[in-house]
C-alpha cells in the first residue's frame, strides 16, 4: 500500500517537472520564500524596513523614467497616424468607371486574375526612414458598386501612378469593358455631413459587414455558383446586388464600398495554429496492456469534416486583401424604406453562407441601429445618430478603420468608440465573387450602364506620319 503511495506521488513529481512552467514556479517561489523569510525574520530588524524605504526613494527619483517607458507606446501609436495621414493625403487618387460590355462571357475567374495583379504591385519592403518617419504604409483600393436613382454604376478608385498597369491588366481580362476617368467624385451627391444630412431632410441607413468565423474558413464562391456548364442555368451571385441597386427610385442612392489592401503571401501564418487543431485526429484508447502503441486508436474524419479542411487549405493557398466591406442607403425622408433595404441585403448575403464553414454578417456596434438592449443600453437615439454621422463620414472619404490604438480612439466620438470596427482578409477567389464584371444573363436591365460597342486597336503596320508629339496624340 505504502509502495504504491510513493510510486504515485514520484509519478506525480517527474510529470510535474517535465513542463516548462515548473521551473519558473519553483523559481519564484524561492525568491519570494527568501524575501519573505528575511522581511519578517524579528533577527532583520529594521534591516528589511531600510530595504523597502531605499525602493520607494529610488523609484521617486527615476518615476520620469517609468513614465516614459509606459507611454512610449502610446507616443509612438499617435506619431504612426500622424504620419501615415499625412502621407496618405500625398496620394493622388484617380476615379476609374468601369463601363460594362453589353455581352460578357467571361466568368469571375478572370476578375479573380486582375486581383492577383493587383496583389503584386504591393510595395513589400520600405525602409526604416519611410516607413517610420515619412509614414509611408501599404496603398489601399475601393470597389464601389454605386446606384442613384436605380442607375447602377461600377467604380474604382486607386493611386493615380497604377491606373495605366491596372488598366492593361484589366484589358487583357476583359477586353470588350471600357475603363473611363471620372472628373467630378460622385460623392458630392450625398450630405456633406449630419448637419447637411437633415437640412436637406434625407435620411441614411448603413452597415459594416464582418464574418462569423474566423476567415481561414471559406465563404461560397463563384465556382459554385457557375458549376453547371449551360450557360443559362448558371446563377450570378452579383446579380442580387444588382436587383437591389436597379429598383431605387429618383432621389434614392444605394452603394456598396470595398476597400482592398493587399497582404503579403505569409498571411495564412495567422492561421497556422488553428489550422494545426484541424488536422488533427482525435486519438482514443482502447484496452490493451499499458504503453502499448496497439492500445491508442485515431479515428477517422467524417466525408463533412474533410471537406471543410480541403476548403480551408485552398483558401489559404491564394493571395488575399484586408478588406472592410459597407453598406449605405440615402433616401429623401418622404421615400425612405430603410427595412426594404435591409432586408434585401441580407437576401443577398445569404448566399454566400457555407454550413460548416463562413458566412457574413452584420457588425451590429457599427450599424446604423441599436436599441436599449444593446450595450451600452442608453441613449439609444443618440448613439444611432453618431453611427450615421461617422458611416457617412467613412463612405465619404473611403476610410477604413485605423490600425493604431491611438488612432482607432482619435476617430472615436462619444458613445460611439471605433475600436469595433474591424477588417477580415478575403482571399482573391473571395473577392472576386463579391465583385465583379457580371455575366450576360443579368446585362438586361435597363438601369445598367452598357458599352454596346466594342473597341480595338489599330491593325499592325498602319503609316504614321507626323512628329513625335503629334503621334503621342493619338496613343
């Protein structure tokens, strides 16, 4: 009996002593033994006491010190927005209309191409000076579907400097679109702010959209939606979008704003870890003599469960984007119907839903609506109010939240924090299902701008007379 105790009891002492925290524990429990023993010790004396008054005068003389080793941080977060705001308002941004043919027969596949493009003219490395100092940070993009008044427009707007290498790039995809630089930035039709939002009495509902799980799990992609190979059987996903954009009427605007920013190919490391957990199987023992590899048991995956991993695996192979996805709906109050709106994008949120695996969702401390059972459960009123100034803000200038501590607080107002405000990475096969040139089968609508004709080049070999100046012209 007393044999088996002390076999128990050293068993219990070498597992202990087999982790890594152990030593830190035992470590620490002899300091504090030691400091103990010797503070309360009656032969210390006022020993331990000269001790603890030499602490309090040497941390009274170095607090400055402290101090700035607790807000360094903080510093360094606000000089990091200050910086990089200052250099984004350098970037000369151009506005491209993407003019959508009358006949397309390309599927997203090749919308998923221009993304991979647009991956790579991500600047990988800046050095210490620009990146610290100049504030200079990764370029982002914004995808906007656009509706007024149910005339639905396809927008893109990008650093000035890559609109001819995005346009080559989208030529050799879609060769029959047209790419057209907008003058004015359409958003001067919407309320310059709150104030100009009710004099004008309009009326504004909007969303931020997050993802349920975390984004190593796939949402629905066009390869489903475009699996049959009639091409009259094959369902758009961009079409339930489009339904909703045509059906404004005059003096209603409908938007949906993706703003894009390319990662680097080691953004699936964020994932490794739980990725880990999933290939794992479940080990199980079964009775046999103690030891015995013959005595564990892994079962077996269920067909559900390989699947969901082969997804999540295919997901994380491709190059992905930050991207912040929202919603936005204006109306003059006399026509507002906030709840068609919001029901309809829901409809076509939908299905992008994946059982076992992503969906979409609302980021319901973002929405444009609350109630007092939502937190903070007061002046529910206002904090609605707030949420339509700052979305409408956001929309207007295509912001996305700010990656700082310091900064995210900054563009926090009262009772309306922006911590919440998050991005999730999409991969391109994602975002190309998301947006994209729509096929044929849903080019009827009347509202949809169309090029009805199509543009070539100049056959080969063609004279050309006149200067060089003259000949650039006609480039």
């Amino acid at each position: 009996m007393l044999g088996k105790i002390f076999e128990e009891i050293l068993g219990f002492i070498k597992a202990f002593f087999e982790k890594e925290e152990a030593v830190l524990l035992v470590f620490i429990l002899i300091v504090g033994g030691f400091f103990v023993f010797n503070f309360f010790s009656p032969s210390a004396g006022g020993y331990a006491l000269a001790i603890l008054f030499s602490l309090i005068r040497f941390f009274a003389l170095t607090w400055w010190l402290w101090l700035f080793f607790l807000m360094l941080p903080f510093v360094w977060s606000l000089w990091r927005y200050w910086r990089v705001n200052l250099w984004g308002k350098t970037l000369h941004e151009v506005i491209l209309e993407i003019k959508i043919p009358g006949q397309n027969l390309r599927d997203p596949k090749a919308m998923e191409q221009v993304f991979i493009a647009l991956n790579a003219l991500r600047d990988s490395f800046f050095d210490p000076w620009e990146r610290h100092f100049k504030g200079v940070a990764v370029r982002e993009y914004s995808l906007e579907i656009m509706s007024f008044g149910g005339d639905v427009h396809f927008y893109m707007v990008m650093p000035k400097k890559e609109k001819d290498i995005f346009k080559s790039v989208f030529f050799a995809h879609y060769p029959d679109v047209d790419i057209e630089e907008v003058s004015e930035d359409y958003m001067e039709r919407l309320p310059k702010d709150g104030l100009d939002m009710w004099k004008r009495d309009y009326r504004l509902w909007g969303s931020e959209l997050v993802m349920n799980r975390p984004a190593m799990y796939p949402i629905k992609t066009y390869p489903y939606f475009f699996e049959e190979i009639k091409e009259e059987k094959r369902i758009d996903p961009i079409s339930a979008f489009l339904s909703l954009a045509s059906i404004m009427r005059p003096g209603e605007i409908f938007g949906v704003q993706m703003i894009i920013c390319p990662l680097t190919r080691d953004w699936a490391e964020e994932f490794e870890e739980e990725l880990n957990k999933l290939k794992e199987r479940k080990k199980e023992e079964k009775p046999g003599a103690e030891g015995d590899p013959s005595s564990m048991m892994f079962s077996i995956r269920s067909p559900g469960e390989t699947e969901v991993l082969k997804a999540v695996e295919a997901n994380l192979s491709k190059p992905a984007f930050e991207t912040m996805i929202r919603f936005l709906y204006v109306a003059p109050a006399k026509i507002y119907n906030e709840s068609a709106v919001y029901k309809g994008v829901n409809a076509a949120l939908k299905q992008y839903d994946t059982v076992g695996m992503n969906s979409f969702r609302h980021n319901y401390a973002a929405m444009t609506k609350t109630s007092f059972m939502y937190w903070p459960h007061i002046f529910s009123k206002t904090q609605v109010e707030l949420r339509r100034q700052r979305l409408l803000f956001n929309f207007r200038r295509r912001n996305t939240y700010s990656g700082s501590f310091v900064g995210r607080w900054l563009t926090s107002r009262w009772l309306s924090p922006y911590n919440i405000a998050n991005g999730f990475p999409l991969n391109v096969e994602a975002l190309a299902t998301f947006f994209h040139i729509p096929t044929s089968g849903i080019l009827t609508a009347p509202q949809m701008q169309r090029v009805e004709s199509r543009k070539t080049g100049p056959p080969s070999g063609l004279e050309i007379f006149g200067e060089e100046e003259d000949i650039r012209k006609y480039q």
